[in-house]
C-alpha cells in the first residue's frame, strides 16, 4: 500500500464516521455517488485521488468532490487499559 492508498483509507474512515454522526450532509449525497475525497492543500494527493476516481467510476456515475478542510489531532479512544506481566 502507498502513502496514498494509506491517506485514503485513513480520511475514508473518517468521513463514515463524520456520515454517521452528521446525517443531513449525508442526505446531501447523491445516493450512486462516486465520492472523491480531497485533501485541502495536499495537490500530489488530489491529484492522484482524482485520477483513480476517473478510473473507478462508472460512465453514467455522478462525481462527488469533498475537500476535507481540517482534521482534528488523532487521539486513542481506549477508555480503560490493563497490563499483566508474564
């Protein structure tokens, strides 16, 4: 998997979890929509995820371009850990 392939899959997951806890952005979207994520600045990986886009999709398939414009910090959302020593 390249650094693009890994940035996608990331900010993909992402934006399920943003569908999910956002439903009227979701309504939003066309329901055989091929969804291009972007990343705002970041043209290499736009330009790149463009491109597949334009591979993947269908002829009659409707192109959606969603510029993700800022990301929270990542952060475990492990609530409890517990360590045993062998």
């Amino acid at each position: 998997m390249n650094i693009y392939e890994k940035r996608n899959s990331i900010l993909g997951m992402e934006f399920d979890r943003y569908m999910r806890e956002h439903p009227d952005f979701s309504e939003r979207i066309h329901h055989n929509a091929h969804i291009v994520l972007l990343l705002e600045g970041d043209r290499e990986f736009n330009e790149w995820s463009i491109n597949l886009a334009n591979k993947q999709a269908e002829n009659d398939q409707p192109i959606i371009y969603i510029t993700i414009k800022k990301l929270a910090p990542a952060h475990s959302r492990i609530e409890e850990m517990e360590l045993a020593n062998s």
